[in-house]
C-alpha cells in the first residue's frame, strides 16, 4: 500500500509540474490548467499526510518516521499550500507581466 500510495502521490507531483508548465503557451495564459495545477499540488500534500498518518513510527522509513504525529504530517499540508501561494505569487507578480507584454 505504501508503494501504491507513493507512486500516486508522484503522479499527482509529475501532473502538477505538467499542468504548471503548459499553462503559459501560444495560446496564451490557460487558468483552467493553472488552477488544476494548484489542485494537483494540494492532492500531491493530502496524499503524503495520508501516508506519514499511517506508516509513521512504523519503522517502514526514517523520513515517514519524522511525522510521527498528527500535526506534524498535517505540516505536509501546509508546505503543499505555502509552495501553492508562492509560486502564485511568483507567477502573478514576475511571471505573468513579462508573459502578457512578450504577447
């Protein structure tokens, strides 16, 4: 299970980088797969607090066994939404003037 877990967690990580990056091409800026990217990432946090809130002090791995509490793998959740809001951040402020002027 963990394996199954870990590999949909880096399908999710691989569709978010995906989403991210084909967001900005010729036909302009697509907020539809912008936000899905954003929703990729968020699925991508949920997933790996699912796995540290099972496997955690279990021994399987050192890393899982760092979040051996419930909010401490919560904090998986909160890392997916700060890297969320600061990559939007980025994209909203640096990214997306120098894209709209380039077109």
């Amino acid at each position: 299970m963990l394996t199954t877990l870990s590999i949909i967690a880096l399908l999710f990580f691989v569709a978010h980088v995906y989403l991210l990056f084909t967001s900005f091409g010729k036909k302009g800026f697509q907020k539809q797969k912008y936000l899905w990217s954003h929703i990729t990432l968020w699925i991508t946090g949920i997933i790996a607090c699912g796995i540290t809130i099972m496997y955690a002090g279990k021994s399987v791995s050192s890393v899982i066994d760092v979040f051996d509490t419930p909010a401490k793998s919560a904090l998986l959740i909160v890392l997916a939404l700060i890297l969320s809001a600061t990559a939007h951040m980025i994209v909203k402020k640096l990214v997306l003037p120098k894209y709209n002027s380039a077109a």
